[in-house]
C-alpha cells in the first residue's frame, strides 16, 4: 500500500512542478480554477505523504484513502468546471471574478504568490496536449488518482490492526 501512497505523492509533486514550470518558463498565468486545482494536489500530495510516512492499517489505511479519494473527486470537479468553460466561455465570465479576489486574498497567495496567487483567465486555451488542454489532462489525472486513493480504502490488508 505505501507503494500507491509514494505514487500519488509523486504524482502531485509532478504535476505541481509541472504547473510550476508552465507559469514561471512558459509565461501562463494561473486562474482561479488553476490555483484552486493547486491547492487540491498539495493536499492530496501531503496527505498521501502523511499515509505514507505512518504506513497505517486497516481503518487507518481507509481514513486516508478516503480524504484523499474526497480531495480527488474535488480536484475532478473543479479541472471538469474549468473544461466546460474552455468549451463554452459565454456561461460563465471567470475575468476578476469574486473567486480570484477570494483566493488572492488568502494568506497562501501572500505567503507565496509565485504557486497560488490566481491572475489568468480560465477561459484562456495556450497550451494543448493530444487535442487535450490542461484542465482536461488535470481531469485525467485525478480521476486517476481518485481510483488509487479509492483502492487504497477497499483493498484487503494481510496484517490486521490499525
């Protein structure tokens, strides 16, 4: 099991660098719907770490499993919100929006603006992978990662306790 939780570990510190390295080398700006994804891979990445360093048992094990399962499908749902702008931007004007204000107002934007301060617009489509754009491929990946945090809470364990 700690095999999956160094996974996905390593797979939201990937797709953070990644983020990271599409900001700050390749010039896009993160919108709200960016940085809220943001937020939900660290807290995804930090509880897998978390899972992974304690190596728990049984209903440790599915406790962790499920918060990063609930993180996972939060993720899914704000990457399938900012896929249907990208499709559609007439249903929803995501400019300086009361999200952005919202976000950039938090302390996490003061503290590191370069990861979580939210200044692009949702709508924007500047980069495309396979005919697939970031929120699309975010989508992917945590329902990815929603599946392997969901096993983590189903699979039977050989050792019994917690």
């Amino acid at each position: 099991m700690r095999t999956i939780f160094l996974f996905i570990i390593l797979c939201c510190a990937g797709l953070i660098s990644y983020a990271q390295y599409l900001q700050h080398i390749d010039g896009l700006l993160p919108c709200p719907l960016c940085v809220a994804q943001r937020v939900i891979y660290w807290l995804l990445g930090l509880t897998a770490l978390l899972a992974f360093l304690q190596n728990p048992r049984n209903i440790g094990r599915q406790l962790y499993g499920g918060l990063m399962t609930i993180f996972a499908l939060a993720g899914a749902v704000v990457a399938f919100r900012q896929s249907w702008l990208i499709r559609y931007p007439e249903s929803f004007e995501c400019g300086i929006s009361p999200e952005e204000r919202f976000l950039n107002a938090l302390p996490i934007a003061e503290w590191w603006p370069g990861m979580f301060e939210a200044n692009g617009d949702c709508a924007d489509v500047d980069w495309e992978f396979l005919s697939l754009t970031i929120p699309d491929w975010s989508l992917v990946a945590f329902v990815s990662l929603g599946l392997l945090a969901g096993y983590a809470v189903f699979a039977k364990n050989k050792n019994q306790g917690l």
